[in-house]
C-alpha cells in the first residue's frame, strides 16, 4: 500500500476513533477493507480529475459514488455501536434485577 493510502487509512480511524472512543480496529476486517476501498477510491478520483481522465460531468458522479461510500461505512459502524450499547444496556438491567433478586 502506498504510503498516501497509508496516510488517508490512518486519518479516516482516526478521525472514527475519536467519535467512537475506541480503536476502529476492533471492527476487525471489515473496517479495514472498507477504509482502504475509501482510501484507494479518493485517490483514484482525485489523479483522474487532474489528469482529465473525469470531466465536469463525471467529477459530480464519482464524488457522489464515494459518498455513498463512506455512508455506507458509517451506517454499519452505527450498526455495530447500536449493538454494543444494546449489550452493555442488557448487561447492566440483568446485574440490577440480580440485584433486587437477592434480597427477595
């Protein structure tokens, strides 16, 4: 991977690593494909916009497409944060209702 895709990977975690306050990491791979598909995709449309390889027309056209890009990636890492604080939500009413249960 060359080294500006290095650089846009690292600056997309953490860029989600501070909202999320946790390493995207822990998605495992999926985050990593997705970040670097983003990654690839910025640079792609970018030498072709400046080599005039992507028009006017078409800028507008892969802008959009790489927008739906990363909402795609956020929506899923909503996903995956709704499931977590569904956990972590499930978790603290059982050790409550243990609670309760045990002076019963």
């Amino acid at each position: 991977m060359n080294e500006e895709i290095v650089n846009i990977v690292k600056e997309i975690k953490d860029i989600a690593t501070t909202i999320l306050e946790k390493d995207i990491a822990t998605v495992r791979g999926f985050s990593e494909r997705q970040v670097e598909a983003i990654a690839k995709q910025t640079l792609i449309i970018q030498k072709g916009i400046l080599n005039g390889d992507i028009d006017e027309g078409l800028k507008e056209f892969f802008l959009d497409g790489l927008e739906a890009m990363v909402l795609n990636f956020v929506n899923t890492l909503k996903g995956i944060l709704s499931v977590t604080i569904e956990k972590i939500w499930n978790a603290i009413v059982d050790s409550l209702w243990k609670t309760i249960d045990s002076v019963i």
